[in-house]
C-alpha cells in the first residue's frame, strides 16, 4: 500500500447511473427501518402521525438530495460534502465536517450496523449474543469494555469488507448491487404481503378508520411533554425525525466517492435524485404495510421494537422471526458495504489537503484510499467494544448498553447542522461564484432549498431545547476538531492534487 507512480495515482471511473444508484440506496437502507416506527409510534400516538413523521423525513431528505445535486455537479471530486463545505465556507468548516464523520458519523454507524448485524445472525445461531462473551466486561465507572461473540462477528463483519474494499472499486461496486438489489426485493416483498395479509384478516383496519385518535402509552419527548397536547404532538414529530432521519441518512455518501463516477455531472444528481425517492417511497409503504398487518399497540409494543419482525409473523406464522433476521442480515451487510466504501474517500480528501493523516491520501495499486480504508475500519472496530454500564437505584448492574449508540444519540443534532450548512453554501456559491458551470440546477431554487433549511432549523431548535442530554454533547464532539485542525495544518502541508480543485 505504497504511493504508485504518479501516472496510476488517480481513481478508476467506475461507477455507473445505476451502480451509483444502487450505493445511494443500499447506504440509506439498513435495518432502522424494520424497528424504528416502534419508537415513533410512542412518541406520537396515532397512525396518522406515525406517517405524517415519515412524509416529513421524505420530503426533507428528498429536498435536500435535489439540493445537493448542484453541488455535485459543480464539484464532482472525492470528499464530496467535504470539498463543498470547504469551498462554500472555509477549510476549517469542511474538517470539521469530516472530523466529526470520522469521529462517530460514519465510523459509528458502520459499528452500529455491524453489531446489529451480529444480534440477527444471533437468532439463526443463538452462539452468538451480546450476553456470550470472550472477555467478561472489565468495568471503568460508568463504562466497561468486553468482547463478546456478537461483538467478535462485527468486528469480523468489518474487517471482511474493509479488506473486499481495499481489493479495488469493482468488486467493491459488486457486493454493493448484489446485496442492494437483494435487500430491495425483501422489502418490497415484506411490503406487498403485509399489506395483503393485513387487508385480508383485517388487524390493522381500526389503525385506517380511526386514523388521528391517540392511542397507547405515550413516551415523554421532553420536559414532561407527551403528544397528548398539540404542542407536545408537535415536538414529538420532531423529536421523531431523530429516528426516521437517521434511518433515511447516508444518502450523501455518493458524493464523496464522486471521483470515481462515471460522467459525474449528470449521474451523481441523477443517482442522489433516484436512490432517494426509491427508499422513501420504500419506507412510506413499509409503515403503512405495518399498520395494515398490525394493531396500533402491536406496533408500539413489538418486543425490542422488532416491528417487522412482527409483520413478518403474521405473514409467516412461526416463521417470521427467522425470515426477517435473514433479511435483515442481508441489508446491514449491503449497508456497511456502502458506508465502508464510502467513507475512505472522505477521508482520502482530507488527507489531500493537509487536514489527516499523510498516508491517508495516497490509492494502492487498485487505485483505492487503502489506508483510509484500514484507519477506518481500525476506529469503527474500536467503538464495538465500549459499553455503557446500566444500574439500578441500588447500582447493582441491570445490563450493558454500547457506547457508539450514545454517540450517534449526540451527533444526529450534528449531522444535521452540517446538512443545513451544505444547502446555505449552494446560496453563498451562487453568489461567490455566479459564473462557476452549473450542469445542475438544485431543483426548485431558491423556494425547496429555503424551505429545508427553515424545516430543518425547527427541527434542531427543538432537539436543542427539549433533548438538551443527547444535543449538546454533539456540539462538544464536533467543537473538538478545531484545535486539531490547526496542528494539522500547522504540522502537514497540502498533497499536489490537481484533481480535488477547481
């Protein structure tokens, strides 16, 4: 994993509409959509504002998407949301970004993907379980480390597709459409049957009759707030958007492997525009395949918030558990591929500037960012071994949580400022560079990017002020980043790279 000679130190263009397409979709789809509308159900207390949540996450991501095609296509280089947040603003914005990608955005979803992963393997082999361990945990306070099997088959599940990825783009771009196309067929297929069996046995016809009537045991979203009153309803959607955006998120991680895409001013919006509107339509007809099968306390109730599974169930009697966890294997593995794929090109650009670790910046012989690939990997394996430590009034322990899932608790607030800082840089850049070649206009412009920021800024004003515990952490994690930007930059200077500019 040496610098090549300069002639071979470039990416291969290998990415096509669809397999762009096909990464677009297989990152978003994981397994938050099998068990998030259990969480959103509580927090919301009604079908209708259980698909009301959802249309909100679908018009905002697709917004966003139709917004940063522009932006893709004015700079199609590797980094992508990186490079425009740097160009938009300034270097020490676009590190930020990526610092806090590296930190827990990315890496720590790829360990929450790949431990989740490691619990439906679980039902098919029962060896493998958070509760089976190599090494016992060794507490440090609130915190304690161990290794246990499920822990064991994600770190495994990481290192395999750190190393397939390493290997070079094509059979990277190869697992990426098997196993999408794979996943997106499960869906649907759970989609179609839930829908039919639920209309046949008619267990979900009070979720459609009375659709807006509150219902269940409602979750405190806040200060004491419930959706039992309007204003409460109100924060609970927002709140809510906690779950669906995280579940819809990684849509952006084409962007970042966009020197390796095939005419990427037209197929980088093309793709965004397309995988976005397939997953959303996707999980609008999963919810309502949901609430066609099950009753609404069977959805607010499904045990470990599994509420496909329970469709499933009813579709499978006996059955079901088994079939979902097969599916859901299925899509966490295409998810990480993405994700894993994805987020070394990040990291290559920053590296580029300056901005991480030298090594990070050069591509093997496959012509891939190898070592962004390894350090990767090498952090998202890091973050499956702490655990939080869960106690009783007694401080006797109850159970063991993960730390990465406190971490993107307190990074989606995060994410979320960077997106609506990325959709005011198309803004700024229009008027920084009013003659910059624009073979994509953001659909809509002004009116669909203002109305994201504005709908997106609600949103993060009220986690800020009703979810102050996992908020604000996530302001010091990214905060964290600046004064290792500037001995970064103190210390490297930028790589030639006549690709990664303008």
């Amino acid at each position: 994993m040496t610098q090549p000679p300069a002639a071979d130190n470039k990416f291969i263009r290998g990415l096509g509409l669809l397999d762009s397409t096909m990464l677009v979709a297989g990152s978003m789809i994981g397994s938050g959509i099998f068990i998030v509308s259990s969480i959103i159900a509580r927090q919301v207390g009604a079908p209708g504002w259980l698909l009301v949540v959802w249309l909100v996450t679908g018009l905002l991501t697709l917004m966003a998407a139709l917004s940063y095609g522009e932006l893709a296509a004015m700079m199609p280089k590797a980094g992508g949301q990186y490079v425009y947040l740097r160009e938009a603003f300034s270097p020490l914005w676009g590190f930020l970004y990526g610092w806090t990608l590296f930190l827990v955005i990315q890496t720590g979803t790829i360990a929450a993907v790949a431990v989740g992963f490691a619990r439906y393997t679980g039902v098919l082999i029962p060896w493998v379980s958070e509760s089976n361990y190599f090494v016992e945990p060794i507490r440090f306070g609130g915190y304690a480390f161990s290794l246990s099997t499920a822990q064991f088959i994600g770190l495994a599940m990481i290192a395999l597709l750190t190393f397939m990825n390493t290997r070079g783009l094509n059979l990277g771009k190869l697992v990426q459409n098997i196993f999408t196309t794979a996943k997106t067929g499960a869906l649907i297929a759970l989609i179609v049957l839930g829908i039919v069996v639920g209309v046949k046995s008619g267990a979900g016809a009070a979720n459609f009759s009375d659709f807006w009537t509150l219902r269940g045991g409602l979750q405190d979203v806040g200060q004491g707030l419930t959706a039992a009153t309007a204003f409460g309803l109100f924060v609970g959607i927002c709140v809510a958007q906690t779950n669906s955006l995280f579940s819809a998120d990684a849509w952006n991680n084409i962007t970042f492997t966009a020197g390796e895409v095939k005419d990427p001013r037209r197929n980088i919006p093309l793709s965004l525009a397309f995988g976005t509107f397939l997953v959303i339509g996707l999980y609008l007809l999963a919810n309502v395949a949901y609430l066609a099968a099950l009753p609404f306390g069977a959805i607010q109730n499904a045990p470990s918030d599994r509420v496909a599974s329970e469709t499933a169930n009813v579709i499978f009697p006996g059955a079901g558990a088994t079939i979902m966890a097969v599916a859901i294997m299925v899509s966490t593995f295409g998810c990480n591929n993405g994700l894993i794929l994805a987020g070394a090109r990040a990291y290559y650009a920053m590296a580029r500037d300056g901005l991480f670790f030298r090594r990070v910046g050069e591509l093997n012989k496959y012509h891939v960012p190898a070592w962004g690939l390894i350090i990767q990997g090498i952090w998202a394996g890091a973050l499956v071994l702490p655990r939080t430590v869960k106690t009783d009034a007694a401080g006797n322990v109850t159970g063991y949580g993960n730390l990465y899932g406190n971490l993107l608790d307190y990074v989606i607030s995060a994410a979320l400022i960077f997106y609506i800082l990325t959709i005011m840089g198309l803004f700024l850049l229009r008027w920084k560079r009013p003659d910059a070649e624009r073979p994509y206009k953001a659909f809509g412009y002004p009116i669909v990017p203002a109305v994201y920021i504005v709908g997106a800024t609600v949103i993060l004003v009220v986690l800020f002020m009703y979810q102050t515990a996992t908020t604000w952490p996530g302001l010091i994690i990214v905060l964290t980043g600046v004064p290792i930007y500037f001995l970064w930059r103190k210390s490297n200077v930028p790589a030639p790279s006549p690709d990664q500019r303008t």
